[in-house]
C-alpha cells in the first residue's frame, strides 16, 4: 500500500465515524419522541377523552397519554355509546389502524391518520385550545394599602 493509499483510507474512515456520531445526547427527548410514530398497545388502553369530532386523547396503562387524529370527522363521535380500536397486530399505529364508533343505529369506522404521545405540558396544552380546560392565568397582585402615610400641602 502507498503512503497515499494510506491517508485515503485513513481520512474515509474519519469521515465515516464523524458521520455516524450519534446525536441523540444533544437533542430533545419529547422532539426526538413526537417526531417518530407512535404506537398504543390495543390491550392496555384504560380510559379517552374526546376533544371533538377528529381528535381524542388516549390514555395507556396508568399515565401515558396519546394525542389521536382521525382522517375524517366521526359525526357520532362524542355522542356514541362505546368507542373501539381496530388493529391487525394488537398494536395501535396511525394508517394502519382503525376506530370503531358505535353510536347506537350503525358501526362507523375510521382511520387514524396520526397518534403522538403527550407530555403533561403538551396535555395541558391540546385540553385548553380544545376548550376542555380554562387556561391557569396567575392573578396580579393588587396594591397594597399604606396606613398612616399621610401627603402633606406646602404653600
């Protein structure tokens, strides 16, 4: 091998294994989270809160939340009887799986178009602009009363 083969070889491989730097360490969590696809297991959903007619969010085992988007409106959706997931796999995951909307004269399936899981800020968050919550606007303080200042005229 030639003293320029060498440093050919030498400097690719320093090009490869700055390339495959892992940088997960300096990035988000809940980022790096949202931006993959989220899946619910179908036999440990606990509970649902419909925020209208598209959108729901999912409750997993005793606190994960999932944020839930259907591909179109479910108009028997927040007056239904029962609600159901649909999966081939027991998995829950967006495009491939199905709710079922029971709203007591016919069965109505959807399609999940997304499914992302929520932190409690970001909860907190989709609850407000749903109107499900009041946001928490932190009082002003009023002024405080001084007993015995007293402003005095000069002439």
């Amino acid at each position: 091998m030639t003293i320029k083969q060498l440093l050919i070889f030498i400097s690719s491989c320093c090009l490869v294994a700055c390339a495959s730097t892992d940088q997960g360490e300096l990035e988000d969590p809940m980022a790096v989270e949202s931006a993959r696809s989220d899946c619910i297991s179908q036999g440990s959903i606990r509970d649902y809160t419909i925020l209208d007619n598209a959108n729901l969010i999912v409750t997993e085992g005793v606190s994960r939340k999932f944020h839930v988007e259907l591909s179109r409106q479910a108009h028997g959706l927040r007056s239904s009887s029962a609600i159901g997931f649909q999966s081939q796999t027991g998995r829950i995951c967006e495009k491939f799986s199905e709710i079922l909307v029971d709203d007591g004269f016919s069965m109505d399936k959807i399609r999940i178009s997304s499914i992302r899981r929520l932190s409690p800020e970001s909860e907190e968050d989709l609850l407000i602009r749903f109107g499900k919550i009041e946001p928490n606007l932190e009082q002003t303080r009023q002024p405080e009363t001084v007993e015995g200042a007293a402003v005095e005229e000069l002439d």
